[in-house]
C-alpha cells in the first residue's frame, strides 16, 4: 500500500518528477502548521506530462473499455479503503470538517465505480441507409488528452468527475489540481498507480496556473479541457482554448437562490437553508446565498433561520464535533471579510454573524455563519459569488415577485423552492433559470449519476456527471459501410 510522504512532486509517465520552485502547503485551521512541502512543475515538465499522456494514448484507447472500467473499479474500491487516511489529510490541508472530507473521499469511490460500469454500455448507434447494401453506424470515440483542471473546494469529488470519464471512454489526462490541495491529489494519483493503471494515462503537474497553465490549455497535443473554478479565470481559459481550437467545458460560479413561500413548513426550510449556506463553510458553487421570502412569513422564518445558525459549532475540521471550519486561506477568509464590509457600506443589517470568532478559533481563517438582511439587491454583495458561510434574505411580496428575485442573476447553477403547492412548484421549475433545480430541498444537494452542471454565466460547454459526462469526453464517428453485393 502506497502513501505520500509530505515532500510532494508531480507524476509524469511513470515517475515522480520535482520541479524547480518550493512552496509550504499550509493547514488553514492552523496557518503556522505546514501539511506538506511542494515542489512545484515548469512549463517544461507540464510539456514533458502532455507528451506523456499523447503517447500513452494510442495504447489506452485499444484497450477494451471493460479492461478500463476493471481499473476504474479497482480504484474505487482503494479509495474506500483509504477513505479515512485520505480524508484526515484532505481536511488538514483544505479546512472542510473531517466527516464531510471522508465523505468526499468515498463519493470518489463511488464515482470511479459508476463510470466503471460505463464502460459496458453501448457506444453507438446504426441507422437505415438510403443505399442498398450498405451497413450506417456511428460510434463514440475518445477525444485524445485532456487536461483537467479542478479547484480546491472539493479537491477529489470533482477530480474524480472528470477523471473518471475521461478515463473510461479512453482519454489520457494530465492534471492541475488546485495550489491549496497538493496533498490530496498525490493520495490520487497513488491510487490510479497502485490499481495498476498504465504509465502516461494520468499524469498530474503540481503547479502555479500562471507558470503552466498556457501549456495545458494551448499545447497542439491537447484535444480538450476540463475546468472547474472561477468566472475569472474560466472566462480567459476559455478565450485561449478556443483560439487554439481545443474543445472546453467551462463550470463556474453561482448565486443561488431559494424561494420560501408562506405555505412552506418554515423549520424544514430554515434547517436546509441553514445548511445550503453555512456547511462546507459556504465553499461550495451550489451554496445558497440569496433567499426570497414572502412577506407575511419573513420574520418567523429569519427567526429561524437565525437559530439555525447559531446551533452551528465552529471549531477544528479535525474535531468530530465541529460542523464548520476554516476558510480554506487567509485570501478567501480577507475576500469574505471585504465584502461583508462592502454589505454594512450598502445599508445592509447582520442579524447573525457578521466577523470574525472571538474566541480561541482567531488564528485560523475562521468566520462566523453570517445572515443579512435589508441588503439593496443591486449591491455587489447580492451579485457576486461570495465563497463563504454569507446569506441574504430578501422580502417578497408574491410568488410572481419571488420568480423575478430568485431570476435576477447573471449566474443560473441551482436553485430551490419551499412551499406546499405543487402547482407553485411545478411553475418554479419551469421558469427559473439554472441548471438544476430542488424542491423543498437545499441548493447544494447533487448526485454523481444525473447532469451537472448550469446555465448563463455559471457553465459552457457540456454538462458533467451521469450519462452527460460522455457527450464531453467522446466524438462521433460515421461509418459507411459497402457490403459485398
């Protein structure tokens, strides 16, 4: 059984490969306590990692797609096994609360065996030609290297979504997990190398963006890119891949919304709220951070709302009784500071939190479950994705109002709806616009096996997730075929 040690390089076909600059990576509970050392790639060995899995792909695509999924499923089952010491040191490096890191070390596994399974389904289809004699198929075919990009927030979930189906449908990857997570992604790549996948197939470059990112998105041996982050950075990636004629799937930000109707039952909908908001210290890109709520319920629901909060233990990830911890850096926890002043600056009131701890927590990036109200909808704080345990709520007059609320966004990833009335439920399905939508449910609730994945500014290029995901990684093939008369 392979583990990392805490001195962290990239892997490259079939070994690990130092780069040249060193930089700590830093637990967020404790900034003076390093995780890990890392030795950080160059434009050279992301070079040497695209030239890796070019030439491994004419051999991995031939090979039969069950033989893939074996592999896919022998590494789902190593992430089982490893689920705890994996978690342990996803939660020292990125702050999330160690039963939810464990949690996400075996959603991985889970993936890994879903798209394993994959590999048995049918890859094509065959049409009625118009020509007699001939056979009219067409079939799905692996695009080439991908190189997939993954952020911090969930640093092998959703590394394992577009791993796993790269893999399966016969890709080779290089990797660039995010600079907060090194840590994580080497227990990855461990796994793939232990479950015997073949030298070139994954290749990972620990690695500032800045430094390698060009040659990930633009190099000629690239087919195409898979990215999760922000709208920032997606928006100038996406600008450079498609000059360079790579295919891209793009998903971003999100604001989202939950609507609270006067006929909802009020506790389920401040319980889900609560924690769509504030679990995973609002790190997530389906947290939600708007709520419109009808008036004539406004104040028992914020009262609730309020205590829900307030049940809520800050603390050490570590600690199992902890249900929130740090901001995963001192930029993030900085970021959500500003714009909580920028909220107090636009008129907004803090009804719960609103800072930092004040007790033994303050030399972490710690920040308390933050509710707002009275905040003008046009401010940069009710528009711009904040990234942290911040919500605000807003009073509605009428369902018709609440639709115009939770619409008025230019992101469009989740959304969710409280009330009894299916009627009402079912009209909120169909006019709002985001991706994926839930009924008396948190924004933040997704499975693996359904599309991924949002509308407007929040996504391009393809859902991920479930059958979806092959739509991305795969291209058709048309073959006519002649027959012997």
């Amino acid at each position: 059984m392979s583990f990392p040690e805490t001195d962290l390089a990239s892997w490259v076909g079939a070994s690990w490969r130092r780069g040249p600059s060193i930089v700590p990576d830093i637990n967020p509970a404790h900034p003076g306590e390093p995780v890990a050392v890392v030795h950080e790639a160059d434009t050279a060995l992301a070079e040497e990692a695209v030239a890796a899995a070019h030439g491994a792909f004419g051999t991995w695509r031939l090979l039969p797609a069950p033989a893939r999924g074996d592999i896919l499923h022998g590494m789902g089952r190593m992430l089982e096994e490893r689920a705890e010491a994996i978690g342990r040191d996803l939660s020292r490096e990125e702050g999330k609360t160690i039963g939810e890191a464990i949690g996400e070390v075996r959603l991985a596994a889970k993936i890994f065996r879903y798209f394993g399974a994959q590999t048995l389904d049918a890859d094509g289809e065959t049409y009625p030609s118009h020509t007699p004699d001939t056979l009219l198929f067409a079939r799905r075919e692996p695009l080439g290297v991908v190189s997939v990009l993954t952020p911090w927030n969930f640093p092998i979930a959703i590394a394992a979504w577009k791993i796993a189906p790269a893999l399966a449908f016969g890709n080779t990857v290089v990797w660039k997990p995010a600079g907060l997570v090194p840590l994580t992604a080497v227990h990855l790549t461990h796994v793939a190398i232990d479950s015997g996948l073949p030298a070139g197939v994954l290749n990972l470059i620990l690695g500032s963006g800045s430094v390698v990112g060009d040659v990930l998105v633009t190099h000629r041996d690239v087919a195409a890119i898979s990215f999760t982050g922000s709208n920032s950075v997606g928006h100038a990636l996406h600008v450079r891949a498609i000059s360079a004629g790579k295919k891209a799937q793009l998903e971003m930000g999100g604001k989202n919304a939950a609507v609270v109707l006067a006929d909802a039952d009020l506790d389920l909908a401040a319980q889900k709220v609560a924690q769509g908001a504030f679990l995973g210290t609002g790190q997530k890109c389906t947290s939600t951070s708007r709520v419109a709520v009808e008036e004539a319920v406004f104040d028992d629901f914020l009262q609730r709302l309020v205590s829900n909060a307030g049940e809520l233990r800050l603390g050490d990830p570590l600690d199992p009784s902890t249900n929130i911890g740090p901001l995963a850096s001192a930029g993030q926890l900085e970021s959500v500071l500003a714009h909580l002043d920028t909220a107090r600056r636009d008129g907004a009131t803090t009804v719960a939190g609103g800072g930092r701890p004040s007790d033994d927590l303050d030399e972490g990036y710690y920040i308390e479950p933050t509710v707002l109200v009275g905040l003008d909808p046009s401010s940069s704080v009710a528009t711009e994705e904040i990234f942290g345990p911040v919500v605000m709520l807003q009073s509605v007059a009428s369902f018709e109002d609440s639709m115009g609320a939770a619409n008025n966004s230019r992101f469009g990833l989740s959304a969710s709806i409280f009330t009894n009335d299916l009627t009402k439920a079912m009209r909120f399905k169909d006019q709002i616009r985001c991706g994926m939508v839930r009924i008396n449910g948190s924004t933040t609730a997704t499975e693996f096996h359904v599309p991924f994945g949002g509308m407007k500014e929040s996504g391009t290029g393809g859902r991920e997730q479930g059958k979806a995901a092959r739509e991305f990684f795969t291209e058709w093939k048309t073959v006519y075929m002649g027959l012997p008369g």
